[in-house]
C-alpha cells in the first residue's frame, strides 16, 4: 500500500469549503466498551450523513492527544513523539495549551451536514466525553483568511505533501501529528495598517498573492519566521487552516499537519521568539491565539481495528 492510501482521508486532502472542528475532553472512569462503541460510531455516522449527498465529499478526521491516548488505549503501543501542546510566551506574544482528547474535523461542501456529523458524534461519544468547542470554519473568497491574505499557498503538493505529513514508518505508518490553535484577529488594528504594511507582515502581496523578493522581505515577516530550514533543508508542513466566526469575532483556525512533531514546535518557537535583532512574527501582534494542543491522527486502518 502507498503511504497515503494508509491515511485518514481527510489529513491529505485540501481544506473543504465549510469545516467543523469538534474538540471533546474525556469524562472520569470510561469503561473500555464504550470507547471501542463510540469509536465505531465514527465510521457509521460518516456514512450515513454522506449518503444524503455524494457530492459533497465529507470526511471525519479523527486525532488523539497524549492524555486521551493514555485513557483510551492503555494497552495499545503510545505513539511515538506525541506530545502536549507546549505553552510558549515571549514579549506580550502567548501560545497558551488548553485541554483536548479527541479532536474530530468534518469537512465537505455542506454546513448542514457537517452539522448532523457533529451533532451525532457529540451523541455518541456523550458515554466517555464531553463536547468542549464547536468552530465552523469556512472558504473566505479564493482561500483567503479574514485578514485578507490567501493562506495555504505554500503548501506542498503530490508525494512531498506526503513525505512532509505522514509517518514514514513502524506501527503507526500514515498517521500524522497535528496541531491546532484558535486566533482570534485584531481587525481593526490589522486594517489601520496600510497595504504595504500588511504586506510586509506577511511576505506577500495581498490582491495577487505573490511572494516578495527575498532581498526586500522583512525579517520579521510571517512566512519567514514560520519557514522552517533544518540541514539546509526546508521543513514542509500542510496547514488546513479556516476562517472562522462573523463581523463580530473571528479569526483564524490553524490546522496544521506534520510528519515530526519536533518540527511544528520548532516553528511556532521562531514565530513567538525576538531574535537577537529583536525580529519575531509580527503578524502576532494582530491576532491571538486562544487555544493550543497536539493530537495523533493514527492511520485509517487503527480506527477500523478499534471499532471493531
Ligand atoms: C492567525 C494565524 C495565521 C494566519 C492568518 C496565517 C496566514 C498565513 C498566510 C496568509 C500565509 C502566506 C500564504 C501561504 O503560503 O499559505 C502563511 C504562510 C505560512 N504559515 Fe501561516 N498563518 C497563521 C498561523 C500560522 C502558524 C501558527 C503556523 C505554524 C508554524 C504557520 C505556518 C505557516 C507556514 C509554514 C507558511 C508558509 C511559509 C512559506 O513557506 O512561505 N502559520 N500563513
């Protein structure tokens, strides 16, 4: 089997126009019926709300934290490198860590049947969990996040998309580590800045969504504090990020998918970290992040053995 046929569907593939992120955190004493019950719902309930549109490609994206692996599957082998999400400060910049033992994203054409897939994931999981956060994310225009800026471009596409995202090999081949934060946006502050500036915060052009020159990107912008090179090499990750919200609150989910783990800290560490010129990611100064944790998401076929 190839590596990306051993995945859950929905890690590989782009975001959809309208996503659900549905995180759950595990109530006292579960008994392990219930667990191999409730998981074997999960496959149950994306079929069955699939089959009221096959156009609309819905997918459920299952992910485990360290603590609900720990509580869910004592006796099945931990995997490796799955870590809490770690809480990162620096200046007035915070990632806070916030609590999370399963994490489902549900994405298809539909907000109404990803609705129905949540609404029944949060039935039949209420035996060992409880619902904590429900975002429905959305396509903002050509992939754009509320800030205006087109996100996921530099995203890797084909086998380096795999190669960046899945585990290559051992007990959880085709798994991948995934880490979500929630941002909210500083709206106003982000539109009281001029184009150029924007521009210069993230490190593209705005309308045409062109990269800027290396000579003339600032240093302290976006995608050069989250760019990641180790050995000369430059760290892929695939990021599903949504907007999220409405004119009152929103911001940005960010999704991002990796093969090591080691790696995304090592990136959001650059992002929250002046440097010795005192350059870190200014596009933290217009958004905060409000949530922080670290999931597994184990290979389709880990989901299926547990379901029974
Ligand atoms: C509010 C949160 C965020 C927003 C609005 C945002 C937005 C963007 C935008 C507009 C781009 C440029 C287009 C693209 O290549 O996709 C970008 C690039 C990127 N972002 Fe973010 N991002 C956010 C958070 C993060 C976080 C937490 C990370 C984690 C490390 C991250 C990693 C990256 C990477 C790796 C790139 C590509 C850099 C490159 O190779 O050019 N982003 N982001």
């Amino acid at each position: 089997m190839n590596l990306y046929e051993l995945a859950q569907p929905g890690v590989i593939t782009n975001p959809a126009s309208h996503v659900e992120y549905l995180t759950m955190v595990l109530k006292e004493n579960i008994n392990q019926a219930s667990v191999t019950k409730a998981i074997s719902e999960i496959t149950n309930v994306q079929k069955s709300v699939s089959q009221k549109d096959n156009t609309c490609n819905l997918s459920i994206t299952t992910g485990f934290s360290a603590n609900g692996w720990q509580i869910l599957f004592p006796n099945i082998e931990f995997p490796e490198g799955l870590k809490p999400f770690e809480e990162m400060k620096d200046g007035n910049r915070y990632f806070p860590a916030t609590a999370g033992d399963i994490f489902f994203m549900i994405k298809s054409s539909r907000l109404d049947l990803n609705y129905q897939a949540a609404k029944y994931l949060v039935k039949f999981f209420s035996g060992i969990a409880v619902a904590t956060e429900d975002i429905q994310g959305f396509k903002y225009l050509d992939d754009r996040d509320l800030i205006d800026f087109v996100d996921g471009t530099e995203n890797p596409v084909g086998e380096l998309r795999y190669k960046s995202i899945l585990v290559a090999d051992g007990t959880y081949k085709g798994g991948s580590f995934l880490t979500i934060q929630k941002y909210i946006d500083k709206q106003t502050m982000w539109d009281a800045l001029s184009v150029e500036e924007q521009e210069n915060t993230i490190g593209r052009t705005k309308m045409d969504d062109i990269e800027i020159d290396e000579d003339k990107k600032k240093p302290y912008a976006h995608n050069v504090k989250a760019k990641l090179t180790v050995n000369d090499e430059e760290i892929k990750m695939l990021r599903q990020n949504r907007p999220f919200g409405n004119a009152l609150e929103h911001g940005t989910m960010f999704v991002g998918f990796i093969a090591n783990p080691e790696h995304m800290v090592a990136s959001l560490k650059q992002m929250i970290t002046a440097d010795e010129n005192g350059n870190y990611d200014h596009l933290l100064d217009f958004v905060t992040a409000t949530t922080g944790t670290n999931y597994f998401v184990p290979p389709q076929s880990f989901l299926d053995n547990v379901g029974g």
